[in-house]
C-alpha cells in the first residue's frame, strides 16, 4: 500500500458504532447490485433502521409510508456510494493493516463496552453478528473514512464576501429575541381547602404591596414563594417569549425595568411577576457569528466536492436498483 495513504490511514479518526438491540427479522432479499456485489434488504434495514424508529414516533398513515420509503432510498444510496468506495479502494489494490482494524474494535470495546469483551461479544451474538463479520464491517469503516479524505482535497476556506452574502441572505438564523431578566413569586392554594384560594389571595396581595412599598423583591421570594426558583430570589434569568405560558407571558412582557405586576391567578396558583431588565430583538452582528459561518460554507463545499467524486466513480460503474 503507497506510504501516503497509509499514513493517511492511521491518522483518521474512527467512527464508533451504536450497537443497539436487533430488528426484528424480514425476509431477506436483493435490494441493488452494485458491480456484481449485492446489497440486501436486510443492509438496507440496519442502516435506516434507527431513522424508522424516529419516523414512527412523529408520523402515522400514509405520510408515515413516504417518509419512510425516502429514509430507505437514502439508506440503499448511502449503501451504494460505500460499495463503491471500497470497490474503488479494492481496484487501486492498497491494504489495509490489520492492526487498524483491531484498534478500531479495540476502543468499541473500552468506550461502549466499560472495557468488558465478554459483554461485547456477546452484544455482538444477539444482533446476530459474528466477530469476523462485525470484523468487515470495520474495516470499510475506516476505508470508507480514509478514502473520503484522501480523494476530496482543495481548498474548502470561505471567502469574506461568501461569509457577507450568507449572513445578509439568512437574517432570521442570527435575530436575537425580545427578552427580559425575571423573577417571580408563585404562590399555591391547597384545591382541597375551600377557603385556602382567598386567603392565598390575600396574603399575594399582601406580598406585593410590601414589594411596592420598597420590600426587595428576592428577599420576599425566598421567604415566601413556593416554586423550585425560590432559594434563588424567584430568579428565572433571562426569559423569551416561548418561555412561559400565553397568559403569564403576556404580563411579563408588559412590564418596564424595574415594574412588579398585579397578582395574576392561574388556577390554584397565584403570580407576582418583577421586571429587573429588558432587551429588545435584535440581530447578532457579522463578527460574532463569522466563525461559525464559515464552519458551515466549508463544510457546504466539502459535501460538494464529495458528491462531484461520488458521482464519477457511479459513471463508471454498473448499478441495478430492484
């Protein structure tokens, strides 16, 4: 194998799969050919598996069928591209060491596995793999990894005026929210007590007054309020629009720096809201979000520029979809 992919080889960092409990079984059968090798339904499952899973979880009729019918298309091409990667790796006749592949399975064992092979091997015996198998699929774990990288070079650094143009096409990603620093004073009635609402009542509207009449506000949230913010003077922070319910949010927001609310009632619950500060929506500026854009158009560029790759080794090659 050329020094330079080996190099390259030994220095990629190793993905580590989620081993997670066995689908449950299908019938098995030729999902595509890719170069006279075959790619199984059962391939395709394993892959968009976890996806399907997320998908039954958010969907249901028939749009629960399309969405899972893109997740395998997508699981069968990303199978493909795979294929013909370590089709590709096989063709330029380099080696992998199978030191390499031992490492890779090595550190599955220490991070996923507490150190414990036993445990891994016998993971590896309910899902139905055998170590040789589990073996394979590392190892074009790492060829497909290595041949990535070592196939997709250039220069991916955005230019200053790409950066300016993404930050004024897509204002909304970088618009801070209204926001305002809280704290609140929440009071309980007991809902079995008939008389426990108006005495509650009463003794909010008592709370507030001594906060009008220069009480400060914390001090009385800790003595009196019964909510999980109470050890820390009723603080919420700094709070958005989608923070709280409509009702209270609405009464929050009306508040100028400095303004303590009316007692507002919620069922059982009684509220007194105290406004220390205010900021209004606003967009990040370009320099504090500059690296992060950047981040994102190189990898854009990337994706590209795998793609272009990807796309000349599928013109070369023989691919039947059933």
């Amino acid at each position: 194998m050329p020094s330079k992919l080996l190099v390259f080889l030994i220095a990629v960092g190793f993905l580590v799969p989620q081993i997670r409990a066995a689908d449950p079984e299908v019938i098995d059968g030729v999902a595509a050919v890719v170069n006279g090798d075959v790619i199984t339904f059962s391939q395709v499952q394993e892959v968009s598996g976890p996806r399907e899973k997320t998908l039954r979880e958010q969907y249901t009729g028939q749009e629960l069928i399309d969405q899972i019918k893109e997740a395998r298309l997508g699981a069968l091409n990303d199978l493909v591209d795979r294929q013909l990667i370590v089709q590709e790796f096989k063709k330029k006749e380099y080696n992998m060491p199978e030191y390499v592949v031992d490492d890779q399975i090595q550190n599955i064992i220490k991070d996923d596995f507490a150190g414990d092979r036993q445990a891994f091997l016998r993971t590896l015996n309910a899902q139905g793999y055998s170590l040789n198998k589990f073996r394979e699929m590392q190892r074009d774990k790492v060829i497909v990894g290595a041949m990535r990288q070592n196939n997709v070079k250039g220069t991916f650094a955005a230019t200053p005026q790409e950066i300016q143009a993404y930050y004024e096409a897509n204002k909304t990603e970088f618009v801070t929210p209204e926001q305002l620093k809280l704290r609140m004073i929440v009071l309980n009635a007991d809902p079995l007590d008939a008389n426990s609402g108006d005495s509650t009542s009463k003794m909010a509207e008592e709370i507030r007054d001594k906060v009008k009449g220069g009480a400060d506000f914390a001090t009385m949230a800790k003595t009196y309020s019964m909510d999980g913010t109470a050890q820390s003077g009723g603080d919420w922070g700094m709070i958005d629009r989608k923070t709280l319910n409509q009702q209270l949010t609405d009464v929050a927001f009306a508040l100028s720096p400095g303004q303590t609310s009316q007692v507002v009632q919620i069922g059982d619950s009684f509220y007194i809201l105290y406004c220390e500060s205010k900021k209004g929506s606003g967009m990040i500026p370009l320099p504090e979000v500059r690296d992060g854009i950047e981040k994102k158009l190189e990898q854009v560029q990337r994706q590209k520029a795998t793609q272009r790759w990807l796309d000349t080794l599928r013109e070369k090659a023989f691919i039947k979809i059933y």
